[in-house]
C-alpha cells in the first residue's frame, strides 16, 4: 500500500502543475493548450516505441480503441475544458469544482464494488469522505470568495467558465474509474506501456487539431507558435513529457496496486499540490482557511487509508 501511495503522491506533485500553465499563458485559446500539451505527449511517446515495442505488440485491436477513448476525453477534452474553466472563471473556482472528483470517484467506485461483493460499508467511509469534501471547501475558500467577487469576466463568460469546469469534472471523475479497470483486469501489461499507449492513440487527433486551432483562432501576426512562442514551447515540453507521460505513468503505477475507491480519494494530493505552486508563484503564504483545509484533506486520506488497509484492489 505504500508504494502505491507514494505514486499518487508523486503524480498529484506533478499534475497539480497544469493550474498554473494556464495562468503563464493567459493570451493563448485553451484549445490550442490542450492540444499542443498532448502533441507533445503523443510525439513523446513515439520515442518510447523502440524500448516498449514488445508489450505494445500485445495490445489487442479493442484495447487501443480504450486507450483512444480515454486519452481524448479523459486527457484532451479533459484538459481543454479546465483550461478554459481556469482562464473564464478563475482557479480557484475550478479548483472548488475538482473537490467533488475524490468523493465521486470513490462512491460510484465502491457502488460498483458493490455489485461483486467488495465493497467497503458505508459509514466507514464517511469520515474520511467528509473530511476530504469539508478540507478540499475550506482550502479553497478564501480565494474561491475573492474570485466571485472581484473577478473580471462578464457573468456570460464567468457561467461558461463554471460549465467547462462541471464538464472537466464529470469527465475525471470517469477517467480514473475506467482506467484502472483495465490496470486491474491487465496486471501483465505495465503502466508505463499504457500511457505510452494512450498518447500514441492520441496524437493524430492533436497533431491535426494544433495546427487547425492555431490557424483558426490565434491573430494571424502571431504565427503558429503565439505571442511568446519559446515560453510557450517550453512549457508546452514539460506539460507534455512530465505532467501527461510522467504523471499518467506514475498513477497507472498506483492504479494497478490500490483499490479504485482510494486511489479516487488520493486525488486531494493534486489540489493539496496546486495550492501550494500557486502560492508559490504568487509569493504568498497560506491562509489560515488554507492552511486547516489541506490539515482536514490530510486527516481524510490517512483514515482512509485505515479503511481500506487489507482491502484488495
């Protein structure tokens, strides 16, 4: 169990940086983001190809159309849909909405577990679940109150915003779900070689959509690359390489050892993470909402921990 939680942690440690590229590139359309994001993703992969060539081979024909249906809405739809959430309506409004991700995924998780005879009481989840939900709402608060009221976007846009960030959320609550239901039905086949597969599955989609969004979207001055296209390359490279490949590889490792129902809840680590880099960016130091909400998130993942000891995945 604990090398399991310490891929989460080492996963969320990485995601919880895509918060803050959105912010970094605040010219630039959340499509052409999210598409340039997972173009170097896919073209990543293409380089991991000659070392994993011989477990891709035992992928079956419905087992990339799997890796392509979870890469595309669970990696770019996704990650398209936060974007524009974060830059419309604020991160801490899209942060508020991710809370629900670690309390979803482990109910509908535990009422499918339930079907097979492997799920864990209620009332013994609901401590840990209420602490996460309680902490994920306290830690957000302060800024969640400052973007409502001092934010800028027009009710219009700031709506859309929050519609995006309902759509990012149905979608990641769906994601881990499904995708460690192949982990756990493929234990033979590695982690690492199924985010290599999801990116190659996606990137005819995204090296088809950069272009298109680019020509489409962007002002016709600023070429393919955006206003500032070597701090935009730069950090399209890391979003690529370490945030998608890394991380996917990283949690696929704990999706394949933990039962689904935790691993959901270990989501918090991503919130815990993107406060932390935002605050960091900014120079601020944590509130004291803050600081007792991610205390809260912590509470919950060890008594959930304690819950699920013992369980099987």
């Amino acid at each position: 169990m604990f090398l399991g939680l310490l891929y989460a942690v080492l996963a969320c440690a990485i995601w919880g940086l895509i918060y803050i590229f959105p912010l970094l590139l605040p010219q630039y359309n959340p499509v052409l983001i999210a598409s340039a994001r997972f173009a170097v993703y896919g073209l990543a992969c293409l380089a991991f190809v000659p070392f994993q060539l011989k477990e891709l081979k035992t992928l079956t024909r419905a087992d990339w159309f799997f890796a392509m249906r979870l890469a595309f809405f669970g990696s770019l739809v996704y990650y398209w849909a936060l974007v524009t959430s974060v830059q419309l309506s604020g991160a801490p409004i899209a942060g508020m909405l991710m809370c629900w991700i670690p309390v979803l995924v482990a109910v509908v998780s535990n009422l499918r577990n339930k079907k097979r005879g492997a799920n864990v009481a209620w009332r013994r989840l609901f401590i840990p679940l209420s602490l996460i939900l309680v902490g994920m709402v306290v830690a957000n608060w302060t800024e969640f109150y400052y973007a409502v009221h001092e934010q800028s976007a027009s009710p219009a846009q700031f709506w859309l915003g929050v519609g995006c960030g309902v759509v990012s959320l149905l979608l990641w609550t769906w994601y881990p779900i499904r995708n460690a239901d192949w982990l756990l039905a493929n234990k033979t086949k590695g982690p690492k070689v199924w985010a290599t597969a999801q990116g190659l599955a996606i990137l005819p989609f995204t090296l088809i959509a950069f272009p298109l969004v680019s020509f489409c979207l962007e002002p016709a001055d600023v070429g393919l690359l955006g206003p500032e296209p070597f701090k935009f390359v730069l950090l399209m490279l890391v979003a690529g390489i370490v945030c998608s490949w890394l991380g996917a590889a990283f949690w696929n490792a704990m999706s394949a050892r933990l039962p689904t129902a935790l691993g959901g809840q270990l989501i918090v680590f991503e919130t815990i993470f993107s406060v932390i880099y935002a605050l960091m960016w900014r120079g601020d130091w944590p509130t004291l909402s803050m600081s007792i909400g991610m205390a809260m998130l912590l509470l919950g993942v060890l008594a959930a921990l304690r819950v699920f000891r013992g369980v099987k995945a």
